[in-house]
C-alpha cells in the first residue's frame, strides 16, 4: 500500500514517538493492570475472609448457647488468629466472654474483652468490651483500674454508661459524694425514655441524691 508524503511523515513520527516512549507506556499499562488484578484480588480475598470468619461466628455463638466452653475457646481462639480484622472478631469477643462469665470464669472472660480494647476497629466494640470489664473488676474489687477502663469513652454515645459504671465502682469505694456526681451526670447524658436512666436514678436515690 503506498502512502503519500504527508501520511509518510506522520506514520516516521508516530515510529519515533514509539521509539522514544514505547517502554514507558508498556510499563505504564502493566502498572495499571497489575493494580486493578490486584484491587480485585484483595476484595476477593477480603469477602472470602469475611464469608469464613461468619461461619465461624455462627460456630462460637451455637457452642455458647449450649455452654460448650472448650469448644468456644477454640473456636474463639480461630476467629481471632484468623479473622482478626474482621467484624466477625469484635462480636466473637462478646459472645466469648459472655460464654466464660456464664462460665463462672471471669479471668477467662477477660481475655477476649482485653482483646476487643486492643484490636477493635469500631470504637463502640472498644468501649462496649472497657465497659464490660470494668463490670468484671468491679466484682474483682479491683477498683481503681476499673475506674481507669471507663474514665472517658471513644464513642460520645457510651458517655452515659461509663458515668454510670464510675458510680458503681465509687460506691465501692465508698466515695459517696464522687459516685453521686457520676449518677448525676449519666442522667445528664440520657435521654428521658432510656432503659437505664430509671436504674441509675435509683442508685442516686440511694445514696441520698436527687436528679440534676
């Protein structure tokens, strides 16, 4: 096929330009490629991790609701060497403590509560399992570093009961005026038709306090 003089001039340019940038838009292409594989694999990794960390959940949650213990240790222990990132993980802490508090094994059940403050993604897992075991070193009569688990939350919306559980652990202590003032500000923090706002205003009832 012949082609005329102007053709002939854009077809050597196109053949320097190729020359010149041919590799680097090679490599380029290969980049974007990999990248794309590679976005598309790790999804595919990150469903297939989650499908299996739901099976196992479901595993953890049948050994619980028939107190088998052993099995819930392993299978916890699966989840959380396995599936850690996972939010299958953060619930399995609950469910896992739960089954050892039931248990009457409160040493094991704050392990994976200790493992929900250190892992946990979601900050509401994070303050729900600091919530928890602070309620576990209340009965320990470990009060000061239970007070240290609930002084501030993560999650603005825990505020009410960590104020609550400060109560708690200073009626323990026998720091009445202190415990009073938490009372007062957990009420402060719920809302008028909260569940928990008639318990807590029985406490400060209790103590001799009035609702601020």
């Amino acid at each position: 096929m012949a082609y005329d003089l102007e053709e002939q001039e854009q077809l050597d340019n196109l053949k320097a330009l190729w020359n010149k940038y041919g590799n680097f838009v090679l490599t380029v292409i290969a980049v974007v490629a990999l990248s794309v594989a590679g976005w598309r694999g790790w999804h595919f990794y990150q469903d297939n991790q989650s499908a299996k960390a739901a099976a196992a959940y479901e595993q953890l949650r049948e050994a619980a609701s028939v107190k088998d213990v052993a099995r819930v240790r392993e299978t916890a222990g699966v989840i959380f060497s396995d599936y850690a990132s996972t939010s299958w993980a953060q619930m399995a802490a609950m469910i896992a403590s739960d089954a050892y508090v039931a248990a009457g094994d409160a040493k094991a059940a704050k392990v994976p509560l200790q493992w929900a403050i250190d892992k946990s993604l979601d900050p509401a897992f994070r303050d729900e399992a600091r919530l928890r075991l602070a309620a576990i070193l209340l009965d320990e009569k470990a009060f000061d570093d239970g007070l240290k688990l609930v002084a501030e939350p993560g999650d603005p919306s825990y505020a009410a009961a960590f104020a609550d559980r400060r109560g708690d652990l200073l009626v323990a202590q026998g720091k009445t005026a202190e415990a009073r003032a938490a009372y007062r500000q957990a009420l402060d923090k719920l809302k008028a038709d909260s569940a928990l706002r008639r318990l807590v205003q029985l406490k400060l009832d209790s103590l001799g306090g009035e609702a601020a």
